[in-house]
C-alpha cells in the first residue's frame, strides 16, 4: 500500500515511524524541512521530497498519482485542505486524511458531508489527548484508558501495588474475587517484559497489567490490582493552551480547576470563557505561586505546555513539593521511558495518542479503532467480522481454534450492546466486534489477514 505523509513535525515523524515498519507499505514523506527529512532517511526506510504539499508538482513527485492514502498532517489546516482537494480533484486518491485542528472548520459538520471539502477523515490531535487526559482523570490509578465499541468496552493499563486483592495471588482466583463481573487480563510486563498470562500466573507488586471489561466493571477491577485510590477532587493545570483550555473546561463543572499560564493575554481570554476554574498567571515553574496555591493537597498537577521540558521540569517541582500525582504532556517517547514512574507519575505522548486514531483508517480489512498501547510497542485493536461465513476463518469457530500468531490474544467480543469477555470456548459470530491485544504490534499484519474474508 502506498502512503503519502505530508509533513515531517512530531505527528508526521511517528506516523512514519509507524507505518514504514509495516512491510507491506511504502511511505514517502513531504515537508519544506530539507534536514528533517534527511534525519528520516536516516532513520526509516522511507522516501522523501521536499516542498510544499499544497503544489500539485510537489505531490506528483512524491508519486500521488497511485497513491492508496494521503496523510496531510502539516502544522497548517489550510495546507491539509488544499492538498486532500488537490489529490481529490486532479488524481482521485482513493483515501485522504488530513490533521484539521480549528474549532471553526471541525464544529460546522456541512463542510465535510457529501464530499463537501474532499477530507475522508479528519484528525484533531489536542481533542484526542483531552479525551485521553479526562480518562485518566476519571479513573484514578490507571496509566492508560482507553475505548472499544463506542465506550462499551475499555481497556486499562495500570501497575500492581500493595494491597490490591490479587496481587501475591494467582489469575485463577479472579472469578473468586470477582464472581458477578467479568474480565480479561490481556497483558502482563514486568520488568519491562511480556509474560503471557495464565490460569497459574501471580501477580506481583510492580506488574504493569492490561485488563479489559465492560465499562461499569472497571472500577472493581481495578481496586482487584491495586488499592483503590481517593477520587480526585482538586486538579491544577499547567498551560492555558488547546489543551490546557479544553481540558479546564471539560473538568471544571466535576472538580476544582487551577490554570497557571503565562501569557497574560492568554491568561485573560481562559478567565473569560471559564466558568468556575480559577485562572493564575503566572509560571508552574515557579516553587513560590505552587506552594501558595496548596500544591501539597493537589490530587492531580498536569503540566501541558507546549515545552515538553518546562512539563517535566515542572511536574518533578510539583511532585517534590507535595502533588499527589503528576502527569506531564511530552512528545518524545525517549523521555517517557526515563521519567514514567520515578519522579513522573504518567508521560501522555500527543504522537502516540493520535497514531491510533489514524492507524484505524489506514489498516487493512474492517479495522474500526486501534490503540497504541506502551510507546507503541503494543497496540490494541478492534476488527468487525464479516462473512459470509464460508469465506471466513473465524465466523463459526472458537477462540481456540482460531490460529493467533504469537503474542496476540483476544480479549473481548461486543455482540450488539453486549460484552463477552473472551474465553477458549467463546464462538464467534458474523458482526460481532472483536478486541485483539498484540503484545508484539509487527504481528498486525497477520492478524488484519485472519480476520479478512478470502
């Protein structure tokens, strides 16, 4: 499959990353970033032109006239526009996916009905790591929330403490534990390895586990894992950017919101527009304005500038001087890997996050959401089943008679408005949704082929 990827910033560089270690693609990269470009082909085996997205001669020579999907995912919504328009209108590329971040195109649904603006899909990064945030918030002591089948089904990474029910105890006690809920333990990493789950597995404290279930059967899961954590009542935000903002609006009618931002003229329109959020201007780094704001008796400190070090450095200042949790916004999956779980209670990657959002349309078969999961080593899926059945390799069979590469499990089927946690002899039926966990996110490829009709 050929894909066009039209800039090379932090979202371009992980879809990339992403889609180039897919053997069956071939990715060519656009941007006016000469050396960005050049440090790509180092890296990835992908092809590279330089120039302008939005200039038909520049799309031509990076090859748009058999391209499968074009990707516009430039700093510039006009550019992403004008260049899904231009593959539209001059080479009819069958797919076309474009970042779109103004409120102002995003909210008038008209422009992209009917083929109004030639925009397939759009992708609104700062929404998708608001809604990833506002998950974790809801749901305290989990490292990682996300959702399958409109919400149906969730799955939650989160790690083993001391005192959660199971831990020290093997999985088989779960059902004992849990006898009116039902859940699957998809994944286990410890000490920064997979180790497939079983019936004989115990849990240890500092196990990093994915669990899925129903939503209203996540929070007693969860207390199975770990203690249960207070429910959060006072947050601080760091950043009255898109992020900062969004997010302060969307908490602020359920807890006690603080927003320090630096800039007063951006400091004056948040206080404006928010309600019952209290805007500071003022610097997170500043040790002085978090003490006198009670940062000791904060439950949650978000650092979400758009500096990834004034977020680290501000959260590990948070942290020091008493926050309950910290979670800072960083775009270098490298720093997440150093700074989650010691002086960084959780590191959201924007890159990681939107990476699953456009990998649901630029995979194979009937794949309707993908979630990469743990920096995106792993990754989470949800595939449709067709039939007919006689063409299938999976309608009519059970979980285990179907022939899964190693390191993949499924975990969960949504049939209508229920969910059926997977088990060896769970059939599956002709539309049922099906949740698959990829330990090992290279198996993609055969799983996308199994669940495809011959």
């Amino acid at each position: 499959m050929k894909v066009l990827i039209l800039g090379a910033g932090q979202v371009g560089r992980t879809a990339a990353y992403h889609l180039s270690r897919e053997p069956a693609n071939e990715v060519t990269i656009v941007d006016t970033n000469e050396e960005a470009l050049r440090e790509l082909q180092d890296r990835l085996d992908v092809r590279t032109v330089a120039g302008s997205g939005s200039y038909p001669s520049v799309l031509e020579a990076a090859g748009i006239v058999d391209t499968d999907i074009l990707v516009a995912l430039t700093s510039s919504d006009e550019v992403n526009i004008v260049a899904c328009e231009i593959a539209h209108a001059l080479y009819r590329t069958p797919t076309k996916i474009a970042r779109i971040r103004a409120s102002d195109y995003t909210s008038r649904d008209k422009l992209f009905l009917d083929g109004a603006i030639a925009v397939d899909v759009w992708i609104n990064p700062e929404q998708l790591v608001t809604e990833y945030i506002e998950r974790l918030i809801h749901n305290p002591g989990a490292l990682q929330v996300v959702d399958f089948a409109d919400g149906k089904a969730r799955l939650v990474g989160l790690r083993a403490r001391k005192g959660g029910l199971l831990v020290g105890q093997q999985l088989r006690t779960l059902k004992d534990h849990m006898p009116q809920a039902d859940a699957r333990i998809a994944a286990i990493y410890r000490d920064g390895r997979a180790i497939e789950p079983t019936g004989e597995t115990q849990v240890e404290e500092g196990d990093e586990i994915f669990f899925i279930a129903a939503r209203d059967h996540i929070q007693r899961m969860m207390s199975e894992i770990r203690r249960a954590e207070e429910p959060v009542r006072k947050v601080i935000i760091a950043g009255g950017g898109n992020i900062g903002f969004r997010l302060a609006k969307l908490l602020e009618s359920h807890y006690q919101v603080k927003l320090i931002e630096r800039d007063p003229k951006r400091a004056r329109r948040a206080s404006e527009v928010l309600e019952s959020t209290i805007v500071l201007q003022g610097d997170a780094q500043d040790e002085e304005l978090l003490v006198e704001e009670n940062i000791d008796s904060t439950d949650v400190f978000l650092a979400l500038t758009n500096s990834e070090e004034a977020n680290v450095l501000s959260a590990m200042l948070a942290k020091r001087l008493g926050a309950h949790k910290v979670v800072a916004l960083v775009n270098k999956p490298s720093y997440g890997e150093l700074m989650e779980n010691r002086s960084i209670d959780i590191v959201v990657s924007p890159p990681t996050i939107t990476i699953g959002s456009l990998l649901a349309h630029v995979r194979r078969g009937d794949v309707v959401r993908v979630h990469s999961l743990r920096r995106g080593s792993a990754e989470a899926l949800e595939t449709v089943v067709h039939g007919p059945a006689d063409r299938s390799r999976v309608i009519g069979r059970t979980v285990e008679e179907i022939s899964l590469p190693d390191g993949a499990t499924i975990s969960a089927i949504v049939r209508g408005e229920q969910v059926i946690i997977a088990h060896h002899d769970t059939r599956i039926e002709e539309e049922d949704h099906v949740i698959v966990f990829l330990v090992d996110r290279r198996q993609v490829e055969a799983v996308e082929r199994l669940f495809q009709a011959e």
